[in-house]
C-alpha cells in the first residue's frame, strides 16, 4: 500500500528533529537555520516538478507561465543562498 503524504512528512519530521540531535555534538543549529534550510529543499522539490511539467508542457503559453515560475523559484533560492 502506498504511503501518504502525511506519513512521509512525519518522518522527515522525526528525521530532521534526529539530525538535530546527532548535531548537538557539533553544534546546534538555530531555529532560523532549521528553517532556512526547510524552505531551501521546499523550494528545490518545487523547481523539480516545475522543470518535469516544462518538459512535457506543448501549450506555448503554460510553458511561459511554468518558465515564469521556474526564474522566480530560482530567484528565491538565490537569495536564500
């Protein structure tokens, strides 16, 4: 049976909160970083299921709108950066 998106954030969850505590060694990371950090692989999956639909899209005008998407995601990552 296939897992749901629910579960699978869960255990992101529960395995970014055990990296955090595999790093208390080394130095804790701040809430801000944590979700920096956060937001840098949301942005990542979404340019990658942007850059899938671009390949397939055959609409000239969807392509405009998805490469539109595609320069902003790509502006917000590199101002996280």
């Amino acid at each position: 049976m296939a897992r749901g998106w629910e579960s699978k954030d869960v255990e992101s969850q529960v395995q970014d909160r055990n990296t955090v505590a595999d790093n208390k060694g080394q130095g804790q990371k701040s809430a801000e970083q944590l979700r920096n950090e956060q937001e840098k692989r949301g942005l990542a999956l979404s340019r990658t299921r942007i850059l899938n639909s671009l390949e397939s899209a055959t609409n000239p005008n969807h392509r405009k709108s998805l490469e539109a998407a595609l320069a902003h995601l790509d502006k917000k990552i590199a101002e996280l950066n």
